[in-house]
C-alpha cells in the first residue's frame, strides 16, 4: 500500500482521515488529505453527527508555507507571490473539496478559502455551520468534549479550553484542537467553532498513524501477529 502526503487529483484515490474514515484491506493507494483536511473533517463529522448539519463554509488562517514567495515576486498565483512574511494572504485550498470526499454527504454544501498568514508554522480553522436544530455553547463544547476522549478520536481530535495563541500547539501532535474559548452560537443555528492545527507536525503525525493502521491491516491479511 502507499500513502499520499496530499490530496489525490485522480479519481479512485480513497481520501482518508484518521477519526473520521479508514481504508479497506484491498485499497493498493490512498491520500491522507491536507493538513487543513485533518483538522476541519473530524470536526465538521462531530457536528453532523451530533447536532446535524445543512450546510458550512469554513476559513484556514493558515501558516506560509513553500509555494509562497519571501519577497515580492511571480507567481501563477498572483497574491502568493507576494511577500509571505509581511502580508496576510487570502488564497484557496483544496481542503473544501477534500473535506467532501471523506465525507460525500456534504458534497456541494461545504466549501473554504483559506488566507495565508506570517507565521512559520500552527494554523487555525474558523468553520461557520447552519446547523438543523438549535443548539448552545455549552452543549457544543460539551460534545467535543466527550468526543476528544472517545477512542475514535483518540490522538486525532482534542479541546482546548485556555487562551491560547499559535505558537502554543506547534507540535501537538493531534490533527484538531477545537478551541472552546472560541465557539459561538448566533440564533440557535448558526455555530461558529474554531480549531488549531500544527499544520507540519500534526498533520505528520496523522499520517504516522494511518501508516501503523496500514501495517496492521497487512499484517492482519497475511497471519502475522
């Protein structure tokens, strides 16, 4: 079997994301999405499954990173090649449409933008939701709560409830802390919730685990203990 560190562009290619999907026995490839992926999937899986979701639309605040310019330069992309350090930088992601191949039930109801920011690394998702039933900051933050320590979501989601900023979960090897302090509810239906993510090592650290899971599916195939 073999994992890609990226979002697959051929049709076949199963998108997988620990917590919210595994792969079968008989898949020879499979992606491990984007490190965005990682963080907004099990959260946008918690809340369908929770309170039930018609539709969201998420923005990544995310960590420069290598197809941006340190200074002024071209670009296919016009505004990357500006100067990564010194602009925030609205931009796209393929983490919407990804994010919909895990979890095909959103298909056309979810969707993101992502603006790049002048930090090295750890990133943030802000997801807004229009949910189908009412709900409260409270009830949210106690869901992900239990969900963050569930076996499911053992190592892939967590909360955190301090104020916290980005260089505070560079290394948290989860690949979503959903920060408590941030959720917000408008109306009973319209949720904003917010997670960070160590875009470099979090999202290794994912793939480091979907790799165990592949070893012992191989292993479990073949009769070895």
């Amino acid at each position: 079997m073999y994992l890609l560190s990226a979002p697959a562009k051929s049709e076949g290619v199963p998108t997988i994301v620990p917590g919210v999907n595994h792969a079968t026995e008989s898949e020879a490839i499979i992606s491990c999405a984007s490190c965005t992926t990682n963080c907004i999937a099990p959260v946008v899986e918690v809340m369908g499954r929770r309170i039930g979701v018609k539709k969201a639309m998420m923005t990544t605040v995310h960590a420069y990173t290598s197809s941006q310019e340190i200074v002024d330069g071209p670009s296919k992309k016009f505004r990357r090649g500006r100067a990564a350090a010194a602009n925030l930088v609205p931009t796209s992601t393929g983490a919407g449409v990804a994010t919909t191949k895990v979890l095909t039930q959103y298909e056309n109801k979810f969707d993101g933008v992502a603006v790049r920011a002048p930090v090295t690394v750890g990133s943030i998702s802000d997801i807004i939701f229009v949910t189908e039933r009412s709900t409260t900051v409270e009830e949210i933050n106690n869901i992900f709560k239990e969900e963050a320590d569930s076996e499911k979501y053992h190592g892939a989601l967590a909360v955190s409830e301090d104020p916290i900023v980005s260089s505070d979960i560079i290394q948290d090897s989860h690949g979503s802390i959903v920060d408590l302090t941030m959720t917000q509810v408008v109306d009973g239906d319209l949720i904003k919730v917010m997670s960070w993510y160590d875009n470099e090592w979090g999202y290794a650290s994912q793939m480091i685990r979907e790799v165990v899971n592949m070893i012992k599916n191989s292993k479990m195939l073949q009769g070895v203990s």
